[in-house]
C-alpha cells in the first residue's frame, strides 16, 4: 500500500521560511517522480515542484522559483520542498504527489499524478 505523509506546515510571517516533508511508503522516491502542489483557499489544485527520477533535475512553477528547493533523501524515502522568502500569496494547503513506477515522465499536470498525501497547511502572514 502506498502512503505520502506531509509534515512541516505552519504558521510564518513574510520573510520567513519552512521546510516541508513527505514521507513515502510502498514506492522507492529514487525510482518515481514525485511533486509539490498547492491548494490555495478557494481555488485548484496547481503545480510547485516536480524531481526527475534520474540526475535529481528539478522543475519549478515561476512564482516560486529562486525560492522554493525540493530534493530528496533516498535513505529516509523522503521528498523535501524547502520554502525561503515566503509570500503571504504562498498560502495554502500543500500536497505531496508520486507517479506509477512506470510512469517515468516529469508532469506538471496534477491528473498524471496517481498518489497524494493529506495535505499541509501553510500560512504566510504579512
């Protein structure tokens, strides 16, 4: 069975940064890819990071590139977004996603993603 778990949301002010952490089991991280998405407060789903499964290349939505880093810890199977000079306009709930062993191809799409975690909140105050 394949669980992500997110952990590491919370509450800070502009400026500030937080790391979150999605713990994988059922999937090696090494062998999918995995993603960040954000939901914020009514409003979709949409893309914050994607890693390759090959070399670590990483791929970032433009609002959020120059501050954001996912990578991993292939010996803790855990994907990590490091999130610096936060934005109140970052807000929302973020959600850690893996595609199939089989599907090899970095997507920034959320329908290619067939597994989620429950989401952690992050709130950016100003």
């Amino acid at each position: 069975q394949v669980q992500l778990v997110e952990s590491g949301g919370g509450l800070v002010q502009a400026g500030g940064s937080l790391r979150l952490s999605c713990l994988v089991s059922g999937l090696t991280v090494s062998n999918v890819v995995t993603a960040w998405f954000r939901q914020p407060p009514g409003r979709e789903r949409h893309f914050v990071s994607t890693i390759a499964r090959i070399k670590n290349t990483t791929y970032y939505a433009e609002a959020v590139q120059g501050r954001f880093t996912m990578y991993r810890d292939s010996a803790k199977n855990t994907v990590y977004l490091q999130m610096n000079s936060l934005k109140p306009e970052d807000t929302a709930v973020y959600y850690c996603g893996a595609r199939r062993e089989d599907r090899l191809v970095v997507s920034a799409a959320r329908y290619e993603y067939d597994y989620w975690g429950q989401g952690a909140q992050v709130t950016v105050s100003s």
